[in-house]
C-alpha cells in the first residue's frame, strides 16, 4: 500500500528527514509503527521555501556535473514540517495539528499506549521543549509539561515508557544533566543528582525496576557504568577499570557488552549479565599491545590549567627522549566545539598515533578543552551562547600563553590544527591570537556563521538578524587583517556539510588584506575528506606543513 504520492526531489519528503534535521537532530527514519501495528507515525518535510545550495563535482568528466540539494543557512527559512498518523484499515492520513506553531518536532516515540505518540515540540531558538501526547485516532493532542532554558536544550534520546504510567526523561535543569521519573499526570521524581553528569541512558528493566546509565562520576575525563534501583535508590558501579566505559545491552537488558580503553592502552571488549558479571573476554588486544611496545610510544599525561575564568582539562605527549633542559616546539590540537570533548581517558587510534610521530620528530603535542565544552555541566557548556568562539579563543591562548611560560617549551614556536569546528578555532587562533600562534592549519573550517546550517548555529547564536554582532565578531573572516603566522586552510571540494564556500571567501579576504597562506582543496571529497589514498596525503601534507614551519 503506497501512503503517500506527493513526494517530489527539493520539494517535499515523506517518511526521511530533510539534510538539516538529519545532520543537526540526528533524525534519519522520520517514521515509527505503532506499537499494535495499526498506525504509523510520519513526517511530511516541504522543502520548497528552503533555499538551494550547489557544488560542483567533477570526476574525470569533460564537464562537471552539479548536485543541488536544500540547505537552510542561518537565518534562513527551514522546511514546513508536520507529523501525521496513517491508519492501515482505514487507508487515511490525519494531520497533528498542534495549537502552537512549533519550528521543529526533532523526536517522536509511540508510548506504551498504541493510539498515543509523543512528540517534542519546539520554537526556533531551541531554549522551550514542550512534551506533546497526540491521539492516532484523530489526532488531538496535549501540552503534558514544558521544559525552558535560558540558552538552549540539547535533544536527547533517554526516553523510554514504563508499565506504571511513568516514563524516564534525562534534563539539564539542575546544572548537571540527571535522570527523572516523570508521571503523566506532570508529576516528577529526580533519580540521580550530583555535581557530574549522566552522559548515557542505557534503559531501564521494569521487571526489577533497575535503571543502567553511564556517567562523569569517576571524572569528567572518564565514563563509568552504574545500575541504580528506582524503589530503594541503591547504587552500584558495574565496570571496574578507570577509563572510557563504553557500553551496548543486548534487546531486554540481560546482557551487555563493554569496551574499557584509557589514554594509553586500547580498548578490551568483554561481554557481561546485567549485573556486572563478565561471561568472556572478547577481545583484549594483547598481541596489539605487545607490537605497540616496538615503537617507542610517549605515556599522554593529564593536567588541568587554571585561568582566571576557568579550570580547563589538558593532555599533552612528550618526545620519548624528553629532556626538561631543552626547549621543544609545541603543536596543539583542539576541536572545541559545544558540548564536544578531545580531552578524554580514551584511546585515540589515528590522531594518536600522528601526534606520537610528531612528539618523536621533536614536538610536544598537547590539547586542551576551552569553556563550552562537555562533561562538566551546563553552565560551563552553555556560557558560549551568543558568542561562539569568543571565549574558547580567550582559553586556547591563554593554554598557549601557559604552555610558553613552561621552561621546556619554546613560545616563539606554538602552532595549533583543527578540523571542522577546529579548523574555525585554529583560524580564530592564528588571527585574534596573531602574538602567540605561530603556525594553525584549518581543515573544513566555518570561517563565517552566516554559512552554516540554521539549526546548528542559531541553537548556539540565535538568528544573524538578532544576533549580528555575535556572528560578525566571532567570525575569522572578519579578523584575517591580523594574521602574522603560517596558515594553512584545506577543504573538500564537495563538503555538503561545512561548504567550501567557507574557505573561498576566507581566500577572497585574506587576499584582499594582502595576507599569504597556504591552500589545498580536495575535489569531490566531502567533510571527512577520505577515499583512496586521500587521507595519507592529508595527513603527510599538515606533517610537511609542521616540520618545515614549526
């Protein structure tokens, strides 16, 4: 049975989400069956208000070809989207009208009821969540509770329905982001509580009334599994190693299947019964850890900088024949963005073993996690808001000033490299901190607000409309006459994600102020910039940028 006959390419979509709502809300099936099977819940994107963006793909053609997909910039017209219940018997489609107008619906999920869905309703500005219950019968609905932030709320996945006419939610509202009972009738209960932060909801076993979660209680660094009963409140730690937990149950939560790394050591994979009980070592790496000690490999050490704003977590690599009398260039590495962390007791695989080749060629490496940040609450996430990029740039000069201030490093050669939020940092870095940056390379960069996605930056920024100030000052491109170091930008040529426009009119504007810099664009190749043999060249071009100018 076909549900649907209006679909058309950049006009309007049923049942798959839109790019935006898929790259910012994580939403790619935009349709859920009803529990009964009776109904399916659906979404209906028009696009056609949503203005296009092109590129250019060439591909050993004698001309190149365009793809032109809709892509909202901030402040731009998002798609028209509704949600709409399709009965099978009744071969009928009923809109949720909803008396507010909402701006987005970023989550659905069937309650235990099947004729009630829950929706997530929410404005433009992304700081008021209204948890709506819609009937599939005729589609009425209700506003059960409202949740408001004075900066914005994060979409979550932690909810799931219990047999009492209960659910679980997860909520920012303390300072810390923690678990809660909530009743249909509006009425909640706060399950876990403290100064960390419940970073995973794994589910919750109605039988025994058991919830498992993993969170920041051993560090903000590190990620622990716990299992607490929702009767008595008693807690237990399930993992035993300090490092990153990584944990996936099994389909009724009696069993589960952890991965433990930290900074130095890979990852074991061991599988369990949901009471912490290990059944079997699945992979403990041992063979990889042996051939690992033929390299030479430097410990990476954790510290915390203090600054008169913040106290900011940081790692950094030495070379393995480290000599505190000398003095060492140093190489910083950062993403940055909110709500990320680089800074983490977990194994790092590529970028870990680059950063051992450059610490063996004579660098330090180090990296350090600016305010706006995950793992150490809201308000330390969320202070960035308005201003993107301001205060993370103040962090990551004021690390760089310390780091120079250090005996051992040489603070006439500190360079820094990001990808993507931190290809914008390190172009923010290397011009606002033209005095301690000797060197950045930005791969994918924003270089201005005003070209990314609208879902992602006005969640931080508000619109430019609002917000001109906020945007136009926090922009790189606004700050090339300052730039004094070596700067290399990179981007691929068909990244539909941060475009390549971003590195073009960084190009025109530091032409314009008469700068040089170094470029190197990658044809056809998207954000992540792989394929073939791309990826070593990439790597090989920053190394050879490092060595000759650091």
């Amino acid at each position: 049975t076909q549900v649907t006959t209006d679909g058309k390419k950049n006009h309007i979509i049923n049942g798959a989400s839109d790019w935006v709502y898929e790259e910012e809300f994580a939403l790619v099936r935009s349709f859920e069956w009803a529990p009964d099977g009776e109904n399916i819940a659906y979404y209906k994107f028009d696009e056609t208000h949503v203005k296009e963006f092109s590129m250019d793909l060439f591909k050993g053609g004698l001309y190149p070809t365009q793809e032109v997909f809709k892509y909202p910039k901030a402040g731009e017209d998002n798609s028209v989207v509704k949600v709409y219940f399709y009965n099978l018997e009744q071969d009928k489609s009923t809109y949720i009208y909803t008396e507010k107008d909402y701006e987005y619906f970023p989550r659905i999920k069937w309650t235990n009821n099947p004729k009630t869905l829950a929706l997530y309703g929410m404005n433009r500005h992304q700081n008021e969540l209204d948890f709506i219950l819609a009937n599939a019968d005729d589609g009425t609905n209700t506003v059960l509770f409202t949740e408001t932030d004075k900066y914005y709320i994060d979409i979550h996945d932690n909810l799931a329905f219990l047999p009492e006419n209960n659910f679980i939610w997860t909520s920012e509202k303390s300072g810390f982001n923690h678990i809660y009972i909530k009743d249909f009738d509006g009425s909640e209960i706060q399950v876990t509580n403290g100064i960390w932060e419940v970073t995973d909801f794994h589910g919750v076993d109605s039988d025994k009334m058991e919830i498992y979660y993993s969170s920041t209680e051993e560090g903000s660094i590190n990620r622990s599994l716990y299992v607490q009963n929702l009767e008595n409140g008693e807690k237990r730690k399930l993992t035993t190693e300090t490092g990153t937990n990584s944990t996936s149950f099994s389909n009724g939560l009696k069993y589960y299947m952890n991965s433990v790394s930290t900074a130095n050591s890979a990852p074991k994979f061991t599988l369990h019964t949901s009471d912490g009980k290990q059944l079997k070592t699945l992979e403990d790496n041992a063979e990889f850890e042996t051939k690992m000690e033929d390299f030479n490999l430097s410990e990476k050490e954790f510290f915390t900088i203090k600054t008169d704003d913040a106290e900011l977590n940081a790692w950094m690599i030495k070379p393995p024949d480290f000599d505190k009398n000398k003095e060492y260039p140093l190489y910083m590495f950062l993403y940055g963005g909110p709500g990320s962390q680089q800074v983490t007791n977990s194994f790092g695989w590529t970028n870990y073993y680059w950063h051992q080749m450059l610490a063996q060629k004579g660098y330090i490496v180090a990296c350090v996690d600016n305010r706006g940040t995950g793992g150490k609450g809201a308000e330390f996430k969320k202070m960035t808001y308005k201003e993107l990029g301001k205060f993370e740039t103040i962090d990551q000069i004021n690390a760089a000033k310390y780091f120079g201030s250090l005996p051992y490093i040489n603070a006439n050669r500190i360079g820094i490299q990001g990808w993507s939020y931190g290809g914008y940092m390190s172009s923010l870095a290397i011009t606002k901190g033209a005095d301690v940056f000797s060197l950045a390379i930005a791969v994918a960069p924003v270089t201005n607000w005003r070209y990314y996605d609208n879902i992602y930056t006005e969640r931080y920024m508000q619109t430019p409309q609002e917000n001109a100030s906020g945007y136009d000052e926090n922009s790189p491109i606004n700050h090339v006459e300052k730039l004094k170091g070596h700067y290399l930008l990179i981007h691929g040529g068909a990244d539909d994600n941060v475009h390549v426009q971003n590195t073009m009119e960084m190009i025109s504007a530091l032409v314009k102020a008469n700068k040089q810099f170094d470029l190197f664009i990658y044809p056809d190749k998207n954000h992540g910039i792989y394929g073939g043999n791309t990826r070593y060249h990439l790597y090989k071009k920053m190394t050879d940028f490092i060595l000759d100018n650091l």
